[in-house]
C-alpha cells in the first residue's frame, strides 16, 4: 500500500482546511505512527503555540495543549541523555 506525503498531507490540512486538523494529523503520526523527524515535532510545537497565541481571544484549550507537548517533549529528551 502506498502511503501519500505526509509533508504534503500536512500542508493541505493547515493552508486549505484548518490548522488544528492538521494538529491532530501531526499527533497521530507522532503518537501513533512513531514519527521521529523533528520537522514533523517542530511544526506540532509552532501550531499549539499559535493556538495557544489565538486561544487567549477564543477561550479554548490551545495553551494547555502547547504546555502539555513541551513537557512531554523535554521528558522524552531528558530521558534519551
């Protein structure tokens, strides 16, 4: 089974439907699919904190969900030293 570009797959989500779409694709190739790339990890991270950025005017949980990936970030990096 051929699998389509997840960069690609990514691009589409953010630029022509929404970016907390492409948030929960990203999480799902990290948690689920064990996508190591830091393109991938970083970009997760850019989205949550302008959802957290946007989420001061909307009230939702975009901060919350930007400071639960950075710790769980920096535990797996504390674990891997």
């Amino acid at each position: 089974m051929q699998e389509l570009p997840r960069s690609k797959v990514a691009d589409f989500l953010e630029d022509e439907l929404d970016p907390s779409l492409c948030a929960r694709y990203l999480e799902y190739l990290i948690n689920e699919r064990d996508e190591m790339s830091a393109l991938f990890h970083d970009r997760l991270a850019e989205l949550y904190l302008d959802m957290a950025t946007n989420a001061k005017e909307r009230r939702d949980n975009g901060m919350s969900l930007f400071i639960l990936y950075v710790n769980r970030a920096y535990c797996v990096l504390s674990c891997v030293r």
